[in-house]
C-alpha cells in the first residue's frame, strides 16, 4: 500500500510545530487527569511524534499509545522517541490504524487530531462508543476540527515554512468539494525553494470529511459525552452521566457547550 504521507513527513513539523505551540497548554491541561490513573494515553495518527512530545513532557510518568500507519512519519515518530529516554521508557508505537490496534480496557486519555477527517461517520461512530467505554473517570478525550467547508474551493494557503541552509521548504493546504456531499478533496503541496525559484516539490491530495464543531459536538453527545472548547478549533470530550447527557440532548442548539 502506498504511504499518503510519504513525502509530506519530511515537512510535518515545519507546520505542526507552529500549530502546536499555542495549543500546548490546553492539551497538556484536558489530559492532566490521566496522572490519576493507571491507563496510557492513546495519540490516534502520531505523526512525527509532536503530541506525544507534549503529553510526555507535562505528565511525566503516563504511558502513552502511538498509533501511527505511515511508515514515513513512523521513522520520525520513533526518531523523536529514541533521542529521549523518558519518552522510550513510556511510549508503545503501533504501526497501524486505531480498527487494527488492540487497546488496554480503561484509557487514561484519547488524542484525534488531524485525523477524524480520515473517518467514514460510521468508524467516528465506533470512536465516540470507544471513549464511552473506555475512558476512565474525569479523563478526557482531545479532538480537533480542520478548517476546510465543504461547500467551497480553499486555495493552497502556506501553513508552514523554514529554512535550511541555502533553501528555503514550504508546505501549503488547500481544499476543494468533493463529488460526495460532505467530503473535500484536501490538496497537500511540499515545496523546497532557492533564491527564488523551486527546486523540488510534491503534490498529494486525499478524500477528507470536512466536519466542523458543531457536526463533532452532535455526534459525540449522541453518542453519550460531554463536550467543551479547549480552543477556537479544539474539543475535550469525557463520558457523561445519565442526567448530564440528558440535559446536554434537550439544549438548543446540542453542541452549546462546544
């Protein structure tokens, strides 16, 4: 099977790093209660590794599951991994998908981020039933929305950049609808540049469900959780009581609390 991300890898962090840092803190604050237990973290779609860099440096003692399918971003995942002992004593990678990862009873904590766009809604069905079961008391799920309608065309935006001795690597996003109603085809254009001309670059384009919060809000109360903001476009979702899932289904609009 070919690796969607095989040449995108290479630029991840130029754009993740950027993305993340803002974010940190209300990663690290939604996942604190995983210290209270004893059950790892999950990372669905690790990458290169840049979440389990935050979780594992604000909760230094929680193992954490990395569950990554491209070969490319692995090599980074385990790279990142290997050069920090506290790290490699604690996280497990699995080389592959969430449906074909055999996980622990009860979760510490839960990360989907950049992934959920990947998930027909009856596999985000299966997720949202897994952290009903699994999650462990006051511990939270972390899931993201990405910022692409689809209803419009997205022209390639620059979403990361840095330079490397003489050349200068970009990587730009954009967007378009796709034949399926609620689906984008989401365009990935890696880029590397010197003095002003482009020396190499690389086009990939997937099939993506655009969901935005609402939509993720709906589902995942439906599916018997609580929703809240962490962020402009992140989520903590945790396993309702009865009497709080019933009070969130009767709230106009069902996503008010995100």
């Amino acid at each position: 099977m070919a690796d969607s991300y095989g040449a995108a890898a290479e630029f991840y962090d130029i754009a993740g790093r950027p993305y993340w840092k803002p974010r940190a803190t209300a990663l690290a604050t939604a996942l604190t209660a995983a210290a209270q237990t004893n059950a790892p973290i999950v990372d669905i779609g690790a990458g290169t590794g840049l979440v389990v860099e935050i979780i594992g440096a604000a909760l230094t003692d929680v193992p954490i599951i990395a569950i990554e399918p491209s070969p490319a971003m692995r090599a980074a995942l385990a790279s990142r991994v290997q050069a920090s002992p506290a790290l490699a004593r604690r996280v497990t990678i699995e080389a592959g998908t969430l449906e074909n990862t055999v996980l622990p009873d009860q979760l510490g904590g839960v990360v989907a981020c950049g992934v959920l766009g990947y998930l027909t809604p009856e596999d985000r069905r299966r997720l949202w039933r897994l952290l009903v079961d699994r999650l462990a008391p006051g511990c939270h799920a972390v899931v993201d929305a990405a910022p692409f309608p689809s209803t419009r065309t997205v022209r390639p935006i620059r979403v990361g950049v840095t330079r490397f001795g003489v050349r200068q690597h970009e990587i730009w996003l954009g967007s378009r609808p796709a034949a399926i109603p609620g689906r984008i085809e989401l365009t990935t254009i890696c880029r590397v540049r010197e003095d002003g001309r482009t020396v190499r670059e690389s086009v990939s384009t997937v099939q993506w469900w655009a969901l935005d919060m609402r939509t993720i809000a709906a589902e995942a109360i439906e599916a018997g959780l609580i929703c809240r903001r962490a962020g402009w476009d992140l989520a903590t979702l945790s396993a309702a009581p009865v009497a709080a899932l019933d009070t969130q289904r009767s709230a106009a609009p069902p996503s008010i609390n995100c």
